[in-house]
C-alpha cells in the first residue's frame, strides 16, 4: 500500500490524541513475566476468513477480544462475544469494508 494511505488513516483515528497524564514513575514490584493467557482471561485465536473469504474485520475481532479480556480481569469469567454481531449491528463502522476500534466502542 502506499505511503500515503498510512497517512490518511492516521489523521482520522480518534485514540491518536495527547495525554494529559504523566507516566513517568515505573512499577516498583512488578514480575519478571506476565502472561494474561495463564490467568485464563483471554480468549482462544479465532480465524478472521469465513469459508476462505477474508473480510476487513479485524476491528471487530480486536474490540471482542478486548471486552472479553477486560470483563473476564473484572468479574472472572471469560465470555465469547460475538464479533458477527459488531459487524452486522455497529453503524459507524463498514463491517467487511473494515472500521475503527474506537468508534466500535461507542
């Protein structure tokens, strides 16, 4: 793809704006490792072509996956949600034609 069309994606993402917090200070007692798959709060690889057709949804996919992981760390269970639903029910995304993390979580 064109060098450009990074730079055109990059002046319509929302979540690229400046932080107000500093986060200078670093963890004193932190682990050497950490793996959220051992806590058992992420969900299995799922495949983002259907019968071998690709579709643009990985957006769908990332914001799922996010929730699933996010819910399971507060309430500790795992749940599947379901990415079909994102990209049949999310108006501001393009479903196939792909779509943003950000707007997916509106």
């Amino acid at each position: 793809m064109p060098l450009d069309y990074y730079s055109n994606l990059r002046k319509h993402a929302t979540f690229l704006r400046p932080i107000d917090n500093d986060f200078t200070e670093t963890a004193v007692n932190h682990p050497p490792r950490f793996d959220w798959r051992e806590k058992g709060v992420v969900t299995a690889v799922k495949t983002q072509d259907y019968q071998g057709v690709h579709c643009g949804s990985c957006w769908a996919f990332a914001t799922a996956a996010t929730v699933e992981s996010a819910y399971a760390v507060a309430h500790g269970e795992l749940r599947n949600l379901s990415e079909q639903e994102l990209l049949d029910c999310n108006l501001e995304n393009n479903a196939c034609n792909g779509g943003d993390v950000d707007k997916a979580f509106r």
